[in-house]
C-alpha cells in the first residue's frame, strides 16, 4: 500500500519514500528515494503516511518522529486501530488515521469504484481533509467512524470472512473433479493465504473478533445438529433466515 499510494500521489505533491531495505524502493516513480533517517529531516514533510504492519506502526513512529518537523501531520492506514488512539494522544503531533479497505489480492487498482476507506473521525481536520481528496479521487466509498467504531466494523467485515474461508481451507483435499462453488471458494482461499501473515493475525487478533468468530461456531452447531438429524424442517427454516441476510 505504500508504493501504491506513492504511485498515487507523486503526480501532484512531492513525495519521498523511506525504508531500511534499498531493494524496496528499485521500482517508484518521481519519487525521492530515502534509506536514512537524517533524509527525512531534510526533506521536512508535511504529512507523514506510515505503512507498516500494525504489528510495527508505533516502532516505526518512534524511529522517525525525531526526524520530523513539530507541525508534521502523522498517519496510519492498519488495519485494526487498537492502541493507536492512546499514542496519538501522546506523541505530541496532529493525527489522522485512516483504512483503505482494499488491497491488491481482490481489488481492481485502477477501478476502485466499489471499494471502501474509512477516515477515523477523531482525525485533525487538515489530515481528514487531505485523505477525503485523496479518496475521492480514487472514487472509494468514504465512511467516517471513530476507533471503536472502526475495529467492530473490521471485526464483522473481514474477521467473519477471514475466519470462514481460513476454516474451509484447513479442512480441503485434492479433488480431482471440483465442483464450481468448490473452485470459487478455493480462488478465495488462494488469494486470502497470498496475503501476509501479520497482516491476516492482525486482523484476527482484534479485540472484537472472538465475538465474531463465536456467532460463526453457533451456527455451525446449529447447522449440524439439522444435518444429523436430517431435520428437513429445521433446515427450511436455515435456509430462510440465510436469505434474508443476504438480501
């Protein structure tokens, strides 16, 4: 996500990309190229966008906040926000949080019209500004929530998904005549495992997941006690009540 917003905003701002690794800036375009923190300093950005795992955000605030001019905007786009409001509220510099609820597995880049992006809504006002231009522009479907509000809405909308596709694989075997629901569900599978690793654990290891993945238990219990006992009714009524939900 770094290089795509980099890619995204280099045409109208200046823009400088920093990391420790000097083969992962090879391929950026019009883009300043930067491996030590002192560069940073000398560049005096505006608006810093930290794009690493969640499992690394705050580490690598603290390596570069020094580097930073007082009035830098800071900013994040993980995918789960927990503990994120407590630094902000302690490091000292304006804020914006925000989630591209996209990635380069499933979403369409350059048709991003049925995608979505949260802005945190305790966000300062010129850093919320900022990323509703830059969204709209994507043409993603912008919602504002605040941080809870964002990561009980992670929790149902990709944990649920996450969780059920991750249980599906784990119980698949080589079929030699797959059936077109099965192959479907496989592509999903094969794409969410192409993901990285801290990414899908950061998701699951939302505090609001547990309660996700415990209303998927309940139901799988339900479904195969109908199934046992080959309870036709009970299975009409399933069935009813998935349509409605999907509707």
């Amino acid at each position: 996500m770094g290089t795509f917003l980099t890619d995204v905003l280099c045409i109208q701002h200046e823009v400088a990309l920093y990391d420790t690794d000097p083969k992962k800036l090879r391929f950026v375009f019009n883009t300043l190229r930067l491996t030590q923190p002192d560069e940073i300093k000398e560049f005096e950005p505006e608006l810093l966008i930290n794009c690493v795992t969640l499992k690394h955000t705050i580490e690598a605030f603290e390596k570069v906040l020094p580097y930073i001019p007082k009035n830098c905007i800071i900013s994040d786009i993980a995918s789960v926000k927990t503990g994120l409001r407590d630094y902000y509220e302690k490091c000292g510099h304006r804020y914006v949080s925000t989630h591209p609820m996209f990635g380069p597995t499933f979403a369409t880049l350059d048709n991003l019209s049925t995608q979505s992006a949260i802005i945190i809504s305790e966000s300062d006002h010129m850093g919320k500004a900022f990323f509703k231009d830059l969204y709209q522009s994507l043409r993603l479907n912008i919602f504002e929530y605040t941080f809870d509000e964002h990561d009980e809405t992670i929790a149902y909308s990709l944990s649920i998904p996450f969780a059920s596709t991750l249980v599906f694989a784990s119980v698949m075997k080589h079929q030699e005549a797959p059936g077109t629901t099965f192959k479907r569900h496989m592509d999903i599978a094969k794409g969410l495992l192409s993901e990285d690793d801290f990414l899908l654990s950061e998701i699951l290891f939302n505090p609001y997941t547990p309660e996700q993945v415990q209303n998927i238990r309940d139901e799988l219990k339900k479904l195969l006690e109908i199934i046992e006992k080959r309870d036709g009714d009970g299975m009409l009524e399933f069935l009813t009540k998935v349509r409605k939900n999907i509707e």
